[in-house]
C-alpha cells in the first residue's frame, strides 16, 4: 500500500517549487524548503530500495530517472545545438548528467532544474556506501555533511570544489531520510525531538539574519543557514508522521491531484523552469510588476496549464520507466474512479509501498521518486520500529482497506 502522507508532502514541495520559481518569494522557502524535504522523501525510499533489492537497487533507481531526462533532451538539445552549442563530447552528459551537462544561455535557464537531478544522481551512486556507514555510525555519519557546509561557510575550508558544497548541503537531508526508514525519527522521544527540531530551525534562523546570503533572507542563498532551517523541519514532518492518512483522501480532487503529481513529479520538475523563463517577458509587454498579485497569479495559473499539456504529451515516459501502463492524467482515470473514497490512503505513519509497486520517479520528491517502502507485518501503533519494514497498525478498518485498494494504489 502507498504511504499517502509521503505522497502529499511530495506534491506540496512538487508544487511549492514551480509557484516559487514564479513568484521568487522568499519566505516560501522559510515556511516549506521544499528541496530538502524532496532529498529527505528520496533518501528514505533509496534506504527501503537497497534494503529489498540490495546494490541492484542503484540501477532500478537510474531506470526510473533517466528517461525523463532524455525525452527532454531529444527536444531541448538539437534547439541549443541549433542556437550556439559547440557539439562536442561533453554534449554526452545529457545522458548520464554526472557533471552539469553543456547548454546556451537560454538553455541554462530553461533547464536549470538539471542540478537536482545531478545531485540526486549522485547520492543514488553513494548511497550503497552511505546507507552501510549510516547503520553502523548513524549519528556520526549523519553529522558530517553539517559539519562539513559548517566549515565551508566559516571560512575552514575556503573554495571547495562544487561537488563538495552540494554534498555538504543536501547529503544530510537524503540521511534523514535514511533515518527515516530505519525507524530512527519515529522512536525519538518528543522531550529530544522537539527541542532539537527547535534549535536546528533558531540557529539556522540566526544564521541567515546575522549572515545573509547571496539572495537576502532567500535560504537558497546560504547554504548553512538551509541545511540547519531544513533538518528542522524533516525532524518533524518526517518524525512526526501521522499513524493515520484517510483524511488526506477524504476529498476526491484533492487525493486525485495528489497522485497526479506524485505520477508526473520529473516531468512537472523538469518542464516547469521552461515555461516559467517563456512567460516572464509578458510582465514587461502587460506592464505587471514581479510584484503584482494579480500578474503573478496570473503566470502561476499559465505555468500549471502548459505543464498540463506537456504532462498530457510526454508524462507517459515515467510510466514506462516505471514499467506501468501509460496514462494521459494519472489519478484521473477508470480505476482510479472505481476505487472506493478514501481507501488508498489509509496507512501507518511510516508506511509504504514496495519500489516495484512505486507510482512515481523522481521525489522529487522529489521529485522524484514517490514510491514508498513495504508495509510489513502488523503491530501496535506508534511502536519502535524493530526492522528498515515499517510496522502497520492491525485494525479491522486497515484490513478491509488493503483487501480492496491492494490493486488500485500499489501499482
């Protein structure tokens, strides 16, 4: 069964992305930072992967990934090799984007999300590494990215290399998500949780007032300050997972969305920054400023219309990578209409759905993947998790769910 209240965390950061990409706002990126969260949802689904199918489970993850990646380069690619691009060898890295792969000007913007899926690419690769330090050394494995962005923003450790600031950065909220799906955030006492939440987020805070970065208050301008407000709020959004998610199918469009976006995470990741770079010119040409509600409502509703149709055109390329069958609006069609109000989203805090029944890729949280890990066997609520396989609440209401939804929600 899918873990439905992972999915809705993967969909409000898949959505709070795009309307911040529009809008800039931001305080957007105080009261939800999306990206780290999407890390965090993608490390705990890496953590379940590795667990079932052991190093194999690298290569399942890069099948689900990359065939978004390349329909957008068949498109975009030929257009900047037809606008500038010298074509050389290092145009191959459209397809397997270990570094950042070449582009235009133009290009640079349209498809500056391509840094995600960079970042994401190589944690995939590290994580058989990272997950086997983890569960030996949790707490000190887990602190060295922090301690390392602690050292690069104190002056320690002056012009490190880029990939050494990424990691510092967003390393740490994919090992929250380890911890995640180890059971760990679960089991941490309210009494060392909270406190500890709280003074990740105040530090970080501090931090970005007393230290402001490239782009004032905008977390994404400094990096110590966004990995500390981040760890934070994983703590408790991950932490604090609700034993119970019927409530977030109670209204049918919403859950209908919900599992839209989760479906079409890399595709909505991938086109948005495209179409958001395409509209700006019309706050020049209708006169809006970046700061008219009306303007940037306006071009919030238009970004979300194309990504509509592109989702329409070629959203089915992450069913075949997925290996399901292709559909135009996931979420949206006969099955999903037949299945009984509320019933896929009955699950434990912490529970999941198998990678292979996943119904997602990215995770994007992602972005990205929004497959989520086995349900195992029934236990008392709000236990110690004993196992990476979290455990389910037994109760007639559960049992009746996973007999009828079993085929309709874990695909």
């Amino acid at each position: 069964m899918r873990n439905r209240y992972l999915d809705l965390l993967r969909a409000l950061a898949v959505v709070r992305v795009v309307v911040y990409h529009v809008t800039g706002w931001a305080t957007m990126t105080l009261v939800f930072p999306a990206m780290s969260v999407m890390f965090a949802l993608a490390g705990s689904l890496m953590a379940a992967s590795l667990h079932r199918f052991g190093t194999a489970a690298v290569g399942r993850r890069l099948r689900r990934l990359l065939p978004s990646l390349w329909m957008v380069a068949a498109i975009f690619v030929p257009a900047m090799l037809l606008t500038g691009l010298p074509f050389t060898s290092e145009v191959l890295l459209w397809l397997f984007p270990v570094a950042n792969p070449p582009s235009t000007h133009w290009g640079a913007l349209a498809l500056s999300p391509i840094w995600y899926l960079r970042n994401y690419l190589w944690f995939v690769l590290v994580s058989p590494l990272a997950l086997w330090l983890f569960r030996r050394f949790p707490l000190p494995t887990l602190l060295v990215p922090y301690v390392l962005t602690a050292a690069i923003e104190l002056g320690l450790y002056p012009d490190p290399p880029m990939v050494v600031q990424q990691f510092g950065l967003y390393l740490g909220a994919w090992m929250l998500g380890f911890a995640h799906q180890e059971g760990m955030l679960r089991r941490l006492a309210n009494r060392i949780l909270w406190p500890t939440a709280i003074a990740l987020v105040a530090v970080g805070g501090w931090w970005n007032l007393t230290q402001p970065g490239t782009k004032g208050l905008d977390l994404n301008g400094n990096p110590l300050a966004n990995a500390l407000w981040s760890a934070g709020v994983i703590l408790v959004v991950l932490g604090r997972e609700p034993a119970r998610t019927a409530w977030i199918d109670r209204n049918a469009i919403v859950s209908r969305l919900i599992t839209l976006i989760n479906r079409r995470a890399l595709t909505v990741y991938l086109w948005h920054m495209a179409f958001v770079v395409a509209l700006t010119p019309l706050v020049d040409v209708v006169g809006w400023s970046h700061q008219n509600l009306l303007g940037l409502a306006i071009r919030v509703v238009l970004v979300f219309a194309l990504l509509g149709v592109v989702i329409m055109l070629v959203g089915w390329v992450e069913d075949i990578a997925a290996r399901r069958r292709p559909e135009l609006f996931p979420g949206f069609g006969r099955r999903a209409a037949a299945t009984p109000p509320g019933a896929a989203a009955t699950s434990a805090g912490a529970a999941a759905t198998p990678p292979e029944a996943a119904a997602t890729s990215a995770e994007m949280a992602a972005i990205p993947e929004a497959a989520q890990p086995a349900v195992g066997p029934a236990d008392q609520a709000g236990t110690a998790r004993r196992s990476p396989v979290v455990p389910t609440p037994r109760s007639p209401e559960n049992e009746h769910v996973q007999n009828e939804s079993m085929d309709s929600n874990a695909r």
